[in-house]
C-alpha cells in the first residue's frame, strides 16, 4: 500500500462523511439561528427550547436521509472493496 492509496482513501472517507452529515447539521444550524431569534425577542431563556426541538429536527432528518446515507455508504465499500483487490495483485 503507497501512502497516495492511503491518501486517497482517506479523503474519500471524510468527503464522505462531509457529504452525508452537512444536510443534517445544516437543518440543526438553520433551527438554532431561529430558535435564537426567538429567545432574544421574547426574553425566554429554556434551556429545553434549544435542546428538545434540535434533538427532533436531528433525528427527521437522519429518518428522511437514510436512503441518501445507505446509497453513499454502500458506494464508498464497494470502492474500498475494489482498491483492496487491486492493491492484493
């Protein structure tokens, strides 16, 4: 194995990983910011406003994104599995 195979492989991982997680902590940013808004015009500071609606937010879209998720996962094995025949020979 030469360090460019490791290299590669590694910066398949974290994009990725990039590319799976960023809809779902974009949705949790893009809820915060306006949960934020509100507690700031209305001077309501709950610590179970922020937590509980960003938990339910996290776990739709986990739910909504699965296939998308699986579709990538899937993929990124198959390529690994086809480098590391390759890399045997």
């Amino acid at each position: 194995m030469t360090v460019e195979l490791i290299v590669e492989l590694l910066t398949d991982v974290f994009l990725t990983t990039m590319i799976i997680l960023l809809p779902i902590l974009g949705a949790s940013l893009i809820l915060g910011v306006i949960i934020s808004l509100f507690q700031a015009a209305t001077s309501i500071q709950e610590m179970t406003l922020t937590f509980v609606p960003k938990i339910i937010i996290t776990a739709l879209m986990v739910i909504i994104m699965m296939p998308f998720i699986a579709e990538k996962l899937m993929s990124l094995t198959i390529r690994f599995f086809n480098q590391f025949s390759s890399v045997l020979r």
